[in-house]
C-alpha cells in the first residue's frame, strides 16, 4: 500500500544541498558578488580584447582591413552565441567547468598572436587556424557569463543579477576599446598583449579554484593546471619580444635585423648579404639592390616634363611619404632646390633613416640635409591644415614646383584616402601652375585595376594624367602617373637641369631610355568600367585586393 502523499519522513529526507555538493546553493561557501563581479570586468576585458587581436592579426597578414574585422567579429559573436547557447546543457560541477573555460581561453586566446605569426609563414592558409582560434575562444566567453551568473551567492532577483553582470560586461568592453589601441597595442605589441592578457584569465582561473574550492571535483588538480598555464603565459610574456622576432622571421626570406611596432605600422628591416630591405606592416618597401629603378623613376620624370613650362628651376619640392629618404637622395642631385618638405606620418620611420649609419648610407644622409624640413603628420590632414590656413588668411598660399607622392600601396582603408579624388584635389591646390607632380601608382601588371583606378582619379581630379611604367625586380612592372594643373607633354630625356656630374650617377635612366617609360604593351590596356576613388567608397582599395587575390603568392612577393 502507497504512503499517503505529503512532507518526507524525517527517516527518509532524501537528498540536500548540504549532502550532494552538486546541488549545494553557491551562496553556501561562495565569494563576495563584489568580487565575482569584478571577475566579470576582467573576463569581458580579455574576451574582447582576444577579439581586436585577432582582428589585427588578421588585417596585418591578410591586408583589407574592413573584410577582416568584418569576417572576425561576426565568426567571433556567432561563436560567442553557441557557447552561450551550450550553457544550458551545462548542468553539473559548474565552477569546475568555469574554471577549465578559463584556463582554455588562457592559452587559445592568450597564444592566439604568436600561434597566427608562426602558422602565416609555415601553413599555406592561415584562415582556417584563424577560424579555428575564433570559434574556439568565442566559444569560451560565451560560455563563461552564464556560467558566471549562475555561480552568484545569495538570493538575487534574477534583473538584478542580469543588470550587474551585463554592466560590468560592458564595461569591460569599454576598457579594452580603449586600452587596446592607445596603450597595450603600441608599447607591448600584439604578441605580448595576447600572452598578458592570457595570463589574466589564468588568475581568475585560479583565484576562481581558491574561491569555489568546496565545489570542485579534484581541486588540488585543477589548481595544479591553473599554475601550469599561468606559468606558461608569464613566460610567453617575459619573453614576448624574442617570439614576435622568431614569428618575424618566419615571414622573410632574409634575417631581421631590426623590427619595431611604432605608433602606425610594425617596421621590419632584413639583410641577406648586401641587399637590405624595408618592410611596413609585412609589405616590402625596398629592396637596396634595385631601389635605384624606382626611385630615379620616381623623381627625375617630372623634372624632365616640368621643362615644357619655361626654364626656371625648381626650387620647392614637396614629398608626401617617402620617409626613408631615397626619393630626397635623387632631389638632391638639382643644386638649385632651396627647400624640401618631406611629410611623413610616422616619426620613427624618418627617424631609423636619419640616425641608422646603414640607412642613412641609402639616402646619402638626404634626411640631415639643411634644406630639408621633416613634418611628421597625415599627409591628407596637414594639406589640409594648409588650404585652410591660407583661406583664412591665417598662412600664405604655399605653392610647390614639384610634389612627389610616395606613398604605401593602397591596402587598406586609411592609405586609400590618399589616393582619393578628394585628396588629389588637395595635391592639386598645393601645386604651382607651372609645377608638375608625380604619383607612385602600384603595379600595372600585378595591380592593373588598381593601378587605372588612380589614373582615372587622378582625371577626375582635373590633374591630366600621364601614366607610365618601369621594370624594378624585386616589386616587377612597377607604375608612375605624372600631373599638372594643365596637360603634359611627355618628356623625351632627362631633364637639362640636372647637372652633367648627377647625371653620370644614375644607375638606371639615361636620356634614350625615359620616351619608353611611357608605352605600355596590349596586355596592359585600361580595365573597363572602373570607379574613380572617393572617399565614401573606396573603390581603390577592393580593386587593390582583388588583383593581388588573382596572383596569388606572385603579387605577394613582388611587395604587396
């Protein structure tokens, strides 16, 4: 015969919290809320800050940086959904599980740099090692908030405990927004900043172990594993600056002598034998065996069609980018140049080239010239700065004979407003009517969209284009456009106001051979149906990257 329902008999009370530890209320030895609560303010800085690294990673290998932080944060949310979603089947020994997921993230996340530094030089694709780190990280920290908020002691109301976890969680984001790009990426580097903040979770791994310790299944093993992978990334992070150069070094053909991560761009510099090479965020800059090519290329064409406009020299020269010096080098054979103004961004960059005895062997010490002026600005913003200077009568009108622009390849979306329409009109405003401008304009072969592309921008900009091309080994058919504020002719020889002592220095252009620099063959006609640059588009940029897409590891080694 059944008992009649009603209370359990005091012999037979079943199971209790006090009994079963799985089903004990944390509040029963749990921490304070103010500490799990400041755990989730770590743990939010971390997953997002897993998150930017990425990102960069992915942008700095892979170039296009819109797609990439695109592609990361939308695998990285969905993955961080899943995980949030796999909380419900979660239903055991949860601070055990909390614990694991943060030692888990620890070493994914926290060696997520250098694992994608050493796997773009030995794997043939890096993308799927970078989904793999998505996946399983955003995995983790979609797990680790709910696992988190069902460990909180005490009896919460349930909006409550919603509001304080999810406030702390963003503002965790918050801080690494902000302490990402202004203070960890350019004084720690990616790889270090991934190892600092693996370690993180590793303490909260283990301060989580020491506070849920009456709740774990083997707990002196698991604070065991938490010591292990917090000593595995305080090593990583002693040490970070020798993995980021072993990473390096996997990407070049050639041993790195120097690599720096300035304000801007990661600066790398190799040397095999007596070629020494210039690297900007892995995109080969110059190789000093054939420099030469490009830069007497760059400079002395548009000296040679300036002549059409009357006999006076050129005494103003304007540079925007060229921070290394070469293109002065080769301003600086025309005794009757006053002034240079070279602007380039990055100070560290003109800096290396101007106090290095090996580089400033390049540039014939160029940068120490009195004649020369060093801004270190955005070009666009100090041309800018300038127009409105002069408008407002605050600045006279500054006109240059002779502007050369030489800037980084259009591969991302902040070098792509530089080649703008909105920017040539700038370039444009601050050339003299009788001066003539020249514009490094990527490859026409490698690059033959992207390189129409700024032809036809530089049209639109009202500045009669004359494009032309020369063969410079280390990057292929590289190309140039000269402009004016009225058309050109093209030039026939070097220019006559380059001294006959300069002249004899060239080691590539003579007088017979500048007519050719402007044929190109039938292979490299015109594209059609191509976009002109602006700024609210970016055409450029796309054009850039879908050509080199279609060359593959050529493009990437004649220096995208």
């Amino acid at each position: 015969m059944l008992p009649p329902e009603g209370p359990a008999s005091p012999a037979d009370p079943g199971p209790s919290p006090a009994s079963d530890p799985e089903l004990a209320p944390p509040s029963a030895a749990g921490p304070r809320p103010s500490l799990l609560l400041a755990s989730v303010l770590v743990v939010a800085t971390c997953g997002l800050v897993y998150e930017l690294i990425t990102a960069t990673m992915a942008s700095y290998l892979l170039g296009d940086s819109v797609t990439q932080f695109s592609l990361v944060i939308g695998v990285y949310l969905s993955a961080m959904g899943l995980g949030s979603y796999l909380s419900r089947f979660v239903e055991r020994e949860l601070a055990t599980r909390f614990v694991h997921v943060q030692l888990i993230i620890a070493v994914v996340g926290g060696f997520s740099a250098p694992a994608l530094f050493f796997g773009f030089g030995l794997l043939d694709s890096i993308r799927p090692l970078l989904f793999a780190i998505l996946i399983l990280v955003g995995c983790c920290v979609g797990l680790e908030i709910p696992l988190l908020m069902r460990l909180m002691p005490g009896e919460q109301v349930l909006k409550d405990l919603v509001a304080r976890v999810l406030a702390f969680d963003y503002i965790g984001a918050l801080l690494a927004s902000i302490t990402f790009p202004l203070l960890f990426l350019p004084w720690l580097g990616l790889v270090r900043t991934s190892l600092m903040f693996g370690l993180f979770n590793a303490l909260v791994a283990l301060w989580s172990a020491r506070a849920f310790w009456d709740q774990l299944k083997r707990p002196r093993l698991i604070l065991a594993q938490g010591l292990v992978v917090a000593a595995l990334c305080g090593s990583g992070f002693a040490f970070g600056d020798r993995i980021e150069t072993l990473g390096e070094r996997s990407l070049y053909d050639a041993p790195v002598i120097f690599s720096k991560k300035t304000r801007y761009q990661r600066l790398t510099i190799t040397r095999w034998s007596d070629d020494i090479r210039l690297y900007i965020d892995g995109n080969l800059q110059f190789s000093s065996a054939d420099e030469h090519r490009y830069h007497e290329s760059l400079v002395h064409p548009a000296f040679a069609a300036r002549e059409q406009f009357g006999d006076a020299p050129a005494k103003r020269v304007l540079i925007l980018g060229g921070g290394d010096g070469l293109a002065v080098r080769e301003l600086l054979r025309y005794p009757e140049i006053e002034r240079v103004d070279l602007v380039d961004l990055d100070p560290e960059m003109t800096r290396l080239f101007r106090e290095t005895p090996a580089l400033s062997a390049l540039n014939h010490g160029s940068l120490a010239d009195p004649r020369v002026h060093v801004h270190n600005a955005d070009a666009m913003r100090w041309l800018e700065e300038h127009r409105s200077a002069a408008n407002s009568g605050a600045g006279e009108r500054a006109s240059w004979d002779v502007i050369v622009v030489d800037l980084p390849d259009p591969n991302n979306l902040s070098l792509g407003k530089l080649y703008t329409r909105s920017f040539y009109r700038l370039v444009r405003w601050a050339l003299a009517p009788d001066g003539v401008a020249v514009v490094q304009s990527t490859s026409p072969y490698l690059s033959p969209r992207a390189f129409w592309c700024i032809v036809q921008t530089l049209d639109a900009a009202d500045l009669h284009p004359r494009p032309y091309h020369a063969h410079v080994p280390s990057f292929g058919d590289w190309g140039y456009a000269l402009i004016a504020r009225s058309p050109l002719e093209l030039p026939g020889a070097l220019p006559t106001q380059l001294p006959p002592d300069e002249r004899t220095k060239l080691r590539f252009l003579a007088d017979e051979l500048v007519p050719s620099l402007f044929a190109f063959p039938a292979d490299q006609r015109p594209p059609e149906g191509l976009e002109i640059n602006r700024l609210d588009t970016q055409m450029l940029v796309h054009y850039y990257d879908r050509d080199l897409a279609s060359f593959g590891p050529l493009a990437r080694r004649a220096g995208s």
